[in-house]
C-alpha cells in the first residue's frame, strides 16, 4: 500500500488489487441516518461499554432474520471495528503462555495481536488437500495442547469457507478438549452460491467476531461486533470500558440504519461476483492458474511459484510495470507466503477488466 501511495503521489495509476475493502461508500440509509443525528441535538457523547440497545437489538435481529438463530441482545457486544472485537476477546478468553491454534496462511492481526498480549499463535500448515481451512486432523497431531482456535469462514487470504459439518466437527473438538472457539464471521454475507454458516448455530461457547466493514460497506465507521459467551460477557464489558469507552457513537446510530440497506447492499454483492468470474475466467491467461477456491470474501489466492520465490519482489515488479498493485502472500504465511499473491476484486468492474487486460499483456511479454 505505501509502494502504490508512492506512485500515485508522483503522478502514476494504481490499479488497487491490494486493499481488502469495498470500494463502495456507506448504504444510503446509513449516511442519511448519521446526517440526522449530527443535525440533532444529542451531543453524541458515549454510549455505554456494550454499544447502544437499538444497535444490539438489531444485531440480535439480524441472527434470527438470516440464520434463524436465537442470540439474546445481553450476549452483543459492540466494538471499535473488528480490530477491537479481537483485542477484547482474545484478552477476555486467553492468559499469557496460552496456545491459540488458526490456518496458515491467515490474517496476520491474529498473530500480531495474540502476541502483544502474550500468548503464543500456533500456525497449522494448510494448503490445497485442507481448503486451507484447519482440520480436526491436524489439530490432532499438534505435539502440545492449545487453549483457543481460530477459524475464518470466509477466509482472508483464501476465499475458502467451512461446510456446517466441518464447522461442526471443530466446533465439538474444541468443547471436547477444553478449547475456545473463535469464529472470524466477518465475511459473513460475501459468499458466491454457498451462505455461510455461523457459529451460533452451533455453540453458545463460541466467540464470534462480526463487522460493519466488508458486507455493510462501513470500513471508515470503525464498528464491529462480537457475540459473547455468557461466561465471558462482564470481562469484555470491563475491558472495554478501560481500553475503548465504547465505540464511536455516531457510527452504531447510523449503523441500526444498515440492515434496512440489504437491497443496496446485495447490489456490491453482484458486482464482487461478476468481478470473481472474470479473474477466475481471466487469472489463468496471465500464468496464475493455481488458486485457492474463491467460495467467499472478494480474494484470489494464487500460488505464483512457477514464477518466484519472492512474491514480494514480484508484487513490485507488478506494481511498477504494469500499475496494479497486488499483495504479497508473506504477512498470511511468514513460512510460505512468498510463494503467493493475493488480488482484490472488491473494485469496480472497469478496473478488475482492465487490471486483468493488463496481468495478461504483461506475462505475454515476458
């Protein structure tokens, strides 16, 4: 991302495949909703450490109206985006010294984060024979216990989900060995053919991590939110109260507005998958033919190892003479990453087609 500021800075395009956000604003209700507010007389001073009761009750509502899964309102609590969520979770759910197992390749603010605090990630190497998704199995040949798992379904890097008996099997392994389940939902809604299963459905033991960011569009908003285990709600209350306050206020009162905005919202989802096709369609013209399954989120997960072994250098390569700018795999997988590239396709459709014209005349002039 600073290597594509650069450029655009001295003048040059960017293609934006590297940023994991909409490129889309705010539904319209959500603006017009934060307008009034900001018109009104409410100072929009803070709210209390669990977020407003309209917003927690729509969340409450949002499980019923598209899982059919009873969550009580006591059990959300609202959080300064997803970033927040994790911090408050993870320090809720795990002591230092313990082990949080989670997929390799994966988000690389569980790791940063559950170091921070002092708990130790364990890394399970996954790869195309695993969906790169964890697997009981694997977590069976871990040579020493773990107090917490991870999953992400969909996925980021990969795209890759988990069918609701693997989320199952996991779900019951973790209860069976003392495990807590952490279930990364914030891709929840950005699925192609296949809707993703929640957690809740599954386990009242589960930590779920929700976000207004990717189906709601909000990135800027900075508002997330988790569905907390009973025996874990007064400890992120506490925390939150000393680490956030609450999250920002004029957000969750424009963030009740969101899901009225489904029509709209359903729209990006249309543009994600034309987008999804035409990489699927297009990727393999330009030499990146292996790629994980892109089930849901807007990634492509390719392994470019036929063409480096430094998907750093080749990202700048790319970057630089072609202007598309593309994110290396090494931040999801310090250990193999640098054998893959991840490409966004949350942009418009004209940029995705023209980013694809231009990998293609590009390997062609190799």
């Amino acid at each position: 991302m600073r290597a594509a500021a650069e450029r655009e800075a001295a003048g040059l395009e960017v293609l934006h495949m590297e940023v994991g956000q909409p490129s889309s604003g705010a539904p319209k209700g959500v603006v017009e909703a934060a307008t009034r507010a900001l018109a009104g007389s409410d100072p929009l001073g803070y709210t209390t450490a669990l977020g407003i009761p309209p917003l927690r009750s729509a969340i409450a509502r949002w499980y019923q109206d598209r899982y059919k899964v009873s969550v009580p309102e006591q059990r959300v609590c609202v959080t300064t985006g997803s970033s927040g969520a994790f911090q408050l979770g993870f320090l809720a759910a795990f002591d230092p010294g313990d082990r949080v197992a989670m997929a390799s390749p994966s988000y690389p603010a569980y790791r940063h984060t559950l170091t921070a605090i002092g708990v130790e990630p364990v890394e399970l190497p996954t790869g195309p024979e695993h969906r790169f998704q964890p697997t009981v199995e694997l977590l069976e040949k871990l040579d020493r216990p773990v107090q917490g798992l991870i999953v992400a379904s969909p996925a980021n890097p990969t795209g890759t989900m988990l069918s609701r008996d693997e989320l199952t099997a996991l779900s019951r392994w973790c209860d069976a060995n003392g495990v807590r389940l952490v279930s990364d939902e914030i891709y929840h809604g950005l699925t192609y053919g296949t809707e993703a299963v929640t957690a809740a459905e599954i386990s009242d033991r589960a930590l779920i991590v929700n976000s207004f960011s990717k189906y709601f569009s909000m990135t800027g908003w900075r508002l997330g939110w988790m569905v907390v285990p009973d025996d874990l709600i007064r400890s992120v209350e506490c925390l939150a109260q000393n680490l956030f306050i609450s999250a920002p206020t004029i957000s969750q009162i424009a963030a009740v507005a969101a899901f009225d905005c489904v029509e709209e919202l359903e729209g990006h989802i249309a543009r994600y998958a034309r987008n999804r096709e035409l990489l699927l369609r297009e990727l393999p013209k330009a030499g990146f033919g292996r790629m994980a399954p892109a089930d849901g989120a807007f990634y492509i997960y390719a392994d470019v190892s036929d063409m480096t072994d430094d998907s750093e250098e080749l990202a700048k390569r790319i970057l630089a003479e072609t202007g598309i700018a593309c994110t290396p795999g090494i931040d999801f997988d310090p250990a193999r990453g640098r054998r893959f590239l991840r490409f966004s396709f949350a942009g418009s459709e004209e940029t995705i087609a023209e980013a694809a014209r231009r990998l293609i005349a590009w390997r062609e002039g190799k």
